[in-house]
C-alpha cells in the first residue's frame, strides 16, 4: 500500500499568475486599484507587496503600484499564495536548518514529514514545526514561515522558506520565472541508455488514478514541464541519476521518470516498489526487500539549491548530503555489483 500524501496541498502552485489586457476605451487608472477590480479576493497590501517585489508587469517592464494603465497595457501580477484559513498550531519538532538570516531560511527535511497542514495531517508539518521555532526565537507569537515551494512528504532535502511576506513575493516570482537552480539525486529502474538527456511532457492529474500525475502529449491537457538528468553512478539494474527542474510541477520527476520506463526505486505511487529490473534468483529478490526496508520511501532527494537573494541580490548556494536511508542503500548496490552480479 503506498504511503498517503496530502496530494490536493501538493498540486496547488504557490503563486498565482494573472494576465490581462486593457481594453481600447481604457481610462486612465492607478494599477493597484485596477488590480483589485480584476482579482477576486486580494487585499490592497497583497498588491503593494507585489508591486514592491517587481512583480507587476506592463508590457513586460516592472511598474510601482501608483503606474496609471492605459488602453492595449498588457499586465501581469504574480502574487504569492494567499493564506490558509486552518489555524497554524506550533509544535515543538526538530528541524535541520541549513542557513538562516532576517529574511529566509533553508531546512533539510527529513523523509515523512509533510511540508503543511492539511486535511490529514493537521500537526506534526514542516509549517507547524517552523512555526513553534520562529514564535521562540524571535519573541513574537504573530510569527509564522511563508512557504515558496514544497517537496513531497516523502522525499528528502532542501526546502526554501521566506519569513516576511516581501521575501515570499519575490521568491515566489524567482520560482515562476524558474530562476531557482534545484537540483536532486535519485536511484531509478534500469540501466539508462543515454549518459544524460532531457524529459518535455505536460502534466496533468492521471485519468485512471487521481492521487498521481501523469504525462500528456503536447496539445493535449495539463502543463508544461521539462526534467535534465545525467547519470552519475550505474549498477546494472538501477541507475543514479541527477536530475536538474526546469519547471516545478507536481511530482515532476516521478512522473517524468516513469513516463520514460525508469520509475524511481522504492517509488509505491509511481510503480517503483516492484522488481523491474534484475535476476530471478531468489537471493536477488532478498537483497530488493532489504533495500526497500532500508528505505521505505521513493529513492528522491533535494540534493541542491541556488538562489539569488529576494532582498540583498546576493545569488546563494546549499548543499544537502543523501540522508542515511538512501547512502545504505548506495552501499549496498555498490557491494552487490562488485561481488555478485555476472
């Protein structure tokens, strides 16, 4: 049985896009309050936020939020997610933080943590944990992390957090122009052909499972993703490989890597946790279930992140290791090919 994932959480972007273009008769009006007429529910801050992060677009050059619109003006507004209506409950739970300044932080988190709180899982979240440990640290129970992106509770890595909303704005911009570096270390199944390639295929909830995403031609639904991945390490039967995120979709590279019949090992949702690849022997059926009980998760870690900073302009670069589960399981692939496979 595959591990439950908050999928519905998952899917949401954590930004929304809007584009419009003004009519001929167009008066002459500030943006922010032509903003607001045109999108439901955003608040006059969530508009000056964005225009003060560079995120108000006419005909393609940022504007300040007094910029009066003019007919045939072709706008746009990346505005980040708004908030939740669930209550945030803060948790004392150990968090590995990478770096952290005023404005952002990076945590390694761990495999079978969900990033946030959502239906199933209201407590023991990224977001609550965070929550507990900004409210402590800085002495102020309005305190709370803004998310930019999140990877799948059990996938292991680097997560960006912003901790104001200006931050988040401009992060979140960053991950819509795919200006983000994000790279990820994965074990799939089968010995790759090629030493490096490319995955374009659109992406869209899966007509015959709708708790997983699969890949559809171009022109048909869904959208638009593009996975680069290189092998760095071949066992014969599986293959590590990195994998470089053009776009950020929704379980991106497990899709995509089943979609080319190299499903991530170990991966239940994506058909990873079946013995693709490898002998019939008995003993080589043995040796997958010890890996899969060194690693009971999908074999996909956020291996690297680069940034350039939402504030200072400064461009950053972090580093996480593979986490225990995933290094055993290296190992013994490493043994197993040099001592057993012909």
């Amino acid at each position: 049985m595959p591990p439950t994932e908050d999928f519905n959480e998952q899917e949401k972007e954590l930004f929304e896009h809007h584009r419009f273009t003004t009519d001929p008769g167009q008066g002459p009006l500030r943006i922010d309050k032509f903003l607001m007429m045109h999108i439901e529910n955003v608040s006059r801050n969530k508009i000056q936020q964005a225009a003060a992060a560079g995120c108000i677009l006419v005909n393609e050059k940022p504007v300040k939020q007094n910029y009066k619109v003019r007919p045939g003006d072709v706008i746009s507004i990346v505005l980040t997610e708004p908030p939740r209506d669930t209550e945030i409950i803060p948790e004392d739970i150990p968090v590995d933080i990478i770096y952290e300044d005023n404005d952002l932080m990076l945590i390694n988190k761990q495999a079978g943590m969900v990033v946030h709180p959502a239906y199933a899982n209201f407590t023991g979240t990224l977001v609550n944990a965070l929550t507990f440990y900004l409210r402590k640290t800085s002495g102020n129970d309005e305190a709370q992390p803004y998310l930019v992106h999140r990877i799948d509770k059990d996938t292991s890595g680097i997560i960006l957090v912003a901790k104001n909303e200006l931050a988040q704005t401009r992060l979140a911009k960053d991950f819509f122009d795919h200006s983000i570096d994000r790279k990820y270390t994965a074990l799939v199944w089968g010995d790759m052909e090629e030493d490096e390639g490319s995955i374009t295929g659109k992406l869209a909830r899966s007509k015959s499972n709708r708790k997983i995403m699969a890949v559809y031609p171009e022109g048909e639904k869904g959208k638009h993703a593009v996975t680069h991945w290189k092998v760095l390490q071949r066992f014969g039967y599986i293959t590590m490989i990195e994998c470089v995120l053009e776009t950020g979709r929704t379980h991106q590279i497990r899709a995509h890597m089943k979609y080319i019949k190299h499903p991530i090992f170990n991966d239940a949702s994506y058909g990873g946790d079946q013995i693709l690849k490898g002998t019939t022997f008995t003993k080589y059926r043995q040796f997958i279930k010890n890996c899969f009980s060194i690693l009971p998760r999908q074999a996909l870690h956020a291996r690297s992140l680069g940034l350039k900073h939402p504030i200072t302009g400064e461009y950053m670069h972090f580093d996480s290791e593979l986490p225990d589960d995933l290094k055993e399981v290296v190992r013994k692939w490493e043994h197993y090919v040099q001592h057993f496979k012909e």
